[in-house]
C-alpha cells in the first residue's frame, strides 16, 4: 500500500497527465530531491523555486490568472504566515471580480507535529486558513483520501488550501489506489527515487485512474451510538485507534472524518449528532479560537434540544511553539491517553 507521500505524488502525477496542471513548484520541489517529503519526485512540470515563499504564491497567482493551472508547495506551513495577504486576495479574486477572474490553483503546505521539528516547522494551519474566505481548505488522514482528495482540488476553478499532516507522510494506507501494485516494495522501486546520483532516474508510473472525493463531503470511518468524535488529519487515526479502545468498556463511539474544513459537511455533523447526543471536536491546532470551537458554537446553536452533555473541543495547547524535546511536543498537542480521556469524561457525562 503506498504511504501518503508516495499517494501525492501519483495523484500530482495523473494530474499533469490528465487533468490540466502546468506548474508544480516550490522549495526544492525540483528535482533532484522533489520536496523536503519526496512528494514531488519524478514530475515532469516540477520546478524549484527560490527560497521566497511570497513570491510562490504571487507566481502561482500569476499563472492561475493567466490560463495555466498550477499547484505550489510551501515547504513548512510555518512559512506561509508572511503570505497571508496574498491568500487574502487570491480568496476574494472571483468575488471583487463580479465572477470574471478565477484562479485554479491549489498550494500544499505540511502541517502540524509529529517530526519533532520544534518551534520553526510544527505548527498547525487549519484555524487560520479556515478565516480566509474565497478557498477551500483540505486535510486527508489516508493516502486514498489524499489521492482522490487532491485529484478534486486540482480540477477546482478556484483556490484550494491542500493541508498535508506530517505525522502521516510514512504512514502506509490499508486501501489500495487504482493501478498500483500490491507489493510495497515493487510501488517503491518504481516511484521512489535511489539515493546517491538521480541524473539518470526516471520513475515508471503505475496505470493510475481517477478518484472521486468531493469536497465538502465527510467520511463515517466507525459506526456509533453512544458519542460523536469530528476528526482529521494526524488525530483522526487516534480518535479511531481511541473508539476501537474504548469499545471495550462498552462506550461505543462514532468517528468522522471531516476531509475538508471548508466546506464542510454540516450534514453529517448533525446526522451523527442526532443519533448520539453528545460530540467531541478533535484536533491539534491552538485551543484559542480553534476551527473545532466553531462547530461547538454551531452544534450548541442548532442542535441544543438534541444534546445530552455540552459539546467538547480537544486541541492543542496555547502555546507559542511546540518543543524539541519529546515530552514537551507530547504535552503540546494532544496524544492518545488524551484522546481516550476526554471521551470517557463525554460518554459518562450525566444528562
């Protein structure tokens, strides 16, 4: 099964291939290393760009208005905060135009800890990217939802924030995408790039095909009654390992996968709300005016007659940073033990 990188760079691949995309670039995107994660490697509309992350999204700006349809990377999300202004205008582009300038473009950006990057390359993005009107904001949790995801972002008229967890990047899919191999090892010495000299190295591609992921359209990875978790990227594997856990002590959980921040799927929110009475928002994002705290308020404001215990939000600390050190990244961001805690409290939280 290919891991979340190797599913990125297949679907940037079919993209270039079939669905329009001109431009894939970014901080040694290029080659010969195709990005700092390997996401990029062997795509034949990779470039690099210099060390200049204003100037990645005003170019992408540039190609998107002009006809072309690129896909930019930021190295590390942490990096994209100078940028804010430029997404600004790239959101409301379609808007202040009366309908006349739309921009196909999607940037990348990893996100969120995991790597012990410490202060400079662990933040999160979700929050921040969601207050910015006029894009779409995107954060897979499997390699298939990354493909199929980022298949769908590349065939938007307009902007797509495509959030990549780090934590995830390694982490092999159970689903197999369309047309590739079986054999790990075999997906690997095709796509994969050797290390030493890669002058000479060309990837041979499997038969990829296209998937379908709408965004805004969330995915119930665990069936429940008793309590409702909204999840994505590096925690929705934690809420699931969490429900799995818990089942055992006859607490059964439903988990949701949210996909896309913006749009969301409301729909399912209060599907699943309805039917358990009780909801925790997960996430590793700051606690203070966290996307999670905004789908309490909503849930609180439209299904409080269906409520049994108030909504609850787990997510980051409020921290300036996440540190080096294994404990205090640990005590940063919310870890399994957490998880499991805060859903025990909910699930026995008296009406």
């Amino acid at each position: 099964m290919a891991n979340m990188a190797q599913a990125i760079r297949m679907a940037l691949h079919y993209a270039e291939e079939n669905l329009g995309v001109t431009d894939i670039f970014g901080e040694d995107v290029g080659p010969p290393l195709g990005g700092v994660f390997t996401c990029t490697q062997g795509l034949k509309t990779a470039w690099n760009a210099p060390l200049d992350e204003r100037g990645i999204i005003g170019t992408a700006m540039g190609l998107a208005m002009a006809g072309s349809r690129p896909v930019a990377e930021i190295q590390f999300c942490d990096y994209v905060y100078n940028t804010i202004d430029l997404l600004k205008l790239a959101g409301n582009t379609l808007w202040s135009s009366n309908g006349q300038w739309n921009l196909p473009m999607v940037v990348m950006t990893p996100v969120g800890s995991g790597i012990r990057g410490s202060i400079y390359h662990s933040h999160s993005f979700d929050a921040t990217m969601t207050h910015i009107p006029g894009w779409k904001t995107v954060m897979p949790s499997t390699p298939l939802d990354a493909y199929g995801l980022l298949l769908s972002a590349c065939k938007e008229q307009n902007p797509v924030m495509f959030l990549i967890p780090k934590a995830l990047m390694r982490v092999r899919g159970e689903e197999l995408i369309a047309g590739e191999p079986g054999d790990d090892k075999q997906l690997s010495k095709m796509i994969d790039a050797p290390l030493g000299d890669r002058s000479k190295w060309k990837p041979q591609w499997p038969e990829l095909s296209d998937l379908a992921i709408p965004l805004g359209k969330a995915k119930t990875v665990r069936e429940g009654s008793q309590l409702t978790v909204v999840s994505y990227g590096r925690t929705l594997p934690l809420a699931k390992k969490a429900a799995d856990t818990l089942a055992g002590e006859g607490i059964d959980a439903e988990v949701i996968d949210l996909r896309t921040l913006w749009p969301y799927d409301w729909e399912a929110i209060v599907a699943s709300v309805k039917k358990t009475g009780r909801v925790l928002f997960l996430n590793e994002d700051t606690e203070v005016t966290n996307f999670g705290e905004h789908l309490a308020r909503r849930v609180t404001e439209k299904l409080f007659y269906h409520l049994m215990a108030p909504p609850k939000v787990l997510a980051g600390k409020f921290v300036p940073g996440i540190g080096l050190a294994d404990t205090l990244e640990a005590a940063s961001v919310p870890q399994q033990g957490d998880v499991e805690k805060a859903m025990r409290e909910l699930a026995t939280m008296q009406p």
